[in-house]
C-alpha cells in the first residue's frame, strides 16, 4: 500500500523516466522511438511546470488545450502536432493502467489533418538522381549503392543504416530486415542494386562489420581507417540524397522517404496489390499502405479518360461521316435534277 502512495506523489518527470524504460524493456520499442517520445513528453513536462502542474492528477483538460494551442502557435504541421498527442496520450494510458490519477486518455482528440501527401519521383526525376553519384571514388560507389538500395527495397533510411555486410545475400538476390516493433520481413534486390553493392563491395578491404561506412569530407585512406568502426547515419544519408537531388534539377524535397514512397508508388502502378506492397513496406496495418492509393487512383483516372468510351466516339464518328455522305448524296441527286 505505501508503494501505491508513492507512486502517485511522484512528479511527472519522474513518470515519464518509467514510461519511457518501460516502453524500451516491456514493449521492445526501438531506441529511436524512446527518443521521440521523450522529446515529446519532455516537451509536456515543460509547458505543465509552467502552469503550475507537476503531479500527473494535476493533468487536466483545460491544461491539455492550452498545451494544444501552444503547439499550433508554433506553425507546426497538423501532423507533427498529432505527435506530441500520441505521445501524451500512451503517457496517460500507462499512468492508468498504474492506478495513478491523471486525465482520461480518450479525451484527448488528435488535430484534423488533411489527406496525408505523397511525394515521389517521377521516372526521369528518379532516373537523374540514380546516375548522379560520381563512380570512381569509394563515397560515389557507397552513395550509388544507397540510391539503388533505397528505391529497390523501400526500406526506411533507419533500416538501411543499420544493415551489416553479413545480412546482405547478393546470391539469392534478398535479404531480412528488422523493422518497427522488431518486426522481420524479406526484401528484394533488382538487378541495378544488386549491381552497385557488388561494385561497392569489391573496394571495401577494412575490417567494419557495416555495409555503409561513412567517409567524411574525404575520401583519403587515413579517414576511412578513422571510421571503419562505425556507420553510417541517417542524418548523413538525408544530406547526400539532399544535394544529389539539386545537382539532378529536381525542385522537391527529396529525402530518403520520398524513395521508399516511390518504390511503393512505382508497384501499385505497375499492377502489384495493395496486400504485397503492405508487406514490403513493413507496414502492421494495411490503412497505413492506403496513403498510396489516392496517387494510383489518379493514374486510373488517367488511364479512364484516355481510353474509356473510344469505342462509342469512334461510332459516334462513324455515324457523322455517313450522316455527312448522306447529305453530299443527296445534294448530288438535287443538282441532277435541277
């Protein structure tokens, strides 16, 4: 009993400590995921203390409006918002499940955000961004390896930077990955990426277990030795994808996001089910792959006012030229007789 009374006297702060070790060793959410959430909560916190709550029974809806206002007077997205509700939300749900007296997670609505936008490459943007890498230095190799990688498997960025020399299998063309929630599933490797793994594997002779190893700002030998222990990460992968984009003269913003979205945007227009593209993504649930399906929809639409009802118009073509013979006859009959 006296634990239950200390529990409940503790500062959110505090809490938030537990939730976020109970997220990482009860539900194996990855490290990354307990940085967001912290980043978030942290964020809470923050605005909480300053109105006066520190104890999580002082959490009330009109301290959670407030915090709402707060964040949309930052100008963030409707989307990022979101975030910082879910975040609270699992908050509140765990301090619920501890028996400690806080707001009721279920009155906390998310923003209305508009239909979530896709952005992906069109084929000749994506086919300029895939030959900028320079091949004759290492770094160009790496760089042209990451680009076929990305668009071949769709992987998350992530994903990619955690993968090993040892989990790639270029003779059966796939390979595991270990996604969101720890969840594993099998990629593929088109002919391009397997290509530009083998050219640049063929030049890595240190002793780094990772497949992509940062160069710094050089491609010297002493750099590489200086870094083979470690890979290479997602920040670096963003900025490298950012400044072959500009050299390609493609106006978006490209980030390595926007070639899993046009890995999964290029199978759907190509024919694949939206059950298949759900599992290659990696997605839990297929609501999430349904994003795509507003930018197939276009293409149907597309296809629907290119092709649909040619039949009909050729007819409808037919009958005014043998409307039009018609008269032409009859008015050579007409002249005949006059």
């Amino acid at each position: 009993m006296r634990r239950k009374i200390h529990i409940r006297m503790k500062q959110i702060n505090s809490l938030i400590t537990d939730f976020l070790e109970y997220l990482e060793i009860e539900k194996g959410r990855s490290l990354l995921t307990v940085q967001n959430y912290d980043r978030y909560l942290k964020d809470f916190s923050f605005f909480a203390k300053k109105h006066g709550a520190e104890t999580p029974e002082k959490i009330s809806q009109d301290l959670v409006k407030q915090y709402r206002l707060s964040l949309n007077r930052r100008a963030l997205y409707k989307s990022t918002q979101n975030y910082y509700l879910i975040a609270l939300r699992s908050f509140l749900k765990y301090l619920g499940r501890h028996d400690i007296k806080a707001l009721v997670p279920e009155k906390i609505e998310l923003a209305k955000t508009d239909g979530r936008q896709i952005t992906f490459l069109e084929e000749d943007e994506l086919e300029s961004l895939l030959n900028q890498p320079v091949l004759s230095t290492p770094q160009g190799r790496r760089d042209k390896a990451i680009l076929d990688l990305l668009f071949s498997t769709g992987l998350r960025v992530s994903e990619l930077c955690q993968l090993k020399i040892a989990d790639i299998n270029l003779d059966r063309s796939e390979f595991s990955v270990k996604g969101k929630g720890g969840k594993v599933r099998v990629v593929f490797l088109d002919h391009e990426a397997k290509e530009s793994l083998k050219r640049y594997l063929d030049l890595r002779h240190d002793k780094s277990e990772w497949l992509f190893i940062p160069y710094g700002h050089t491609n010297s030998q002493d750099t590489r030795n200086k870094m083979q222990d470690t890979n290479i990460t997602p920040r670096s992968v963003q900025r490298m994808i950012h400044k072959y984009a500009l050299q390609a003269g493609i106006t978006k913003k490209v980030t390595p996001h926007v070639l899993r979205h046009s890995f999964a945007t290029d199978l759907l227009m190509s024919g694949a089910d939206l059950r298949s593209v759900q599992t290659l993504l990696g997605h839990s649930s297929v609501t999430t792959t349904q994003i795509y399906t507003h930018v197939t929809d276009q293409h149907l639409q597309e296809v629907h006012e290119a092709f649909h009802g040619l039949r009909r118009s050729g007819e409808e073509n037919l009958d005014e030229d043998n409307a039009t013979t018609d008269h032409e006859s009859k008015q050579e009959e007409g002249n005949e007789l006059n």
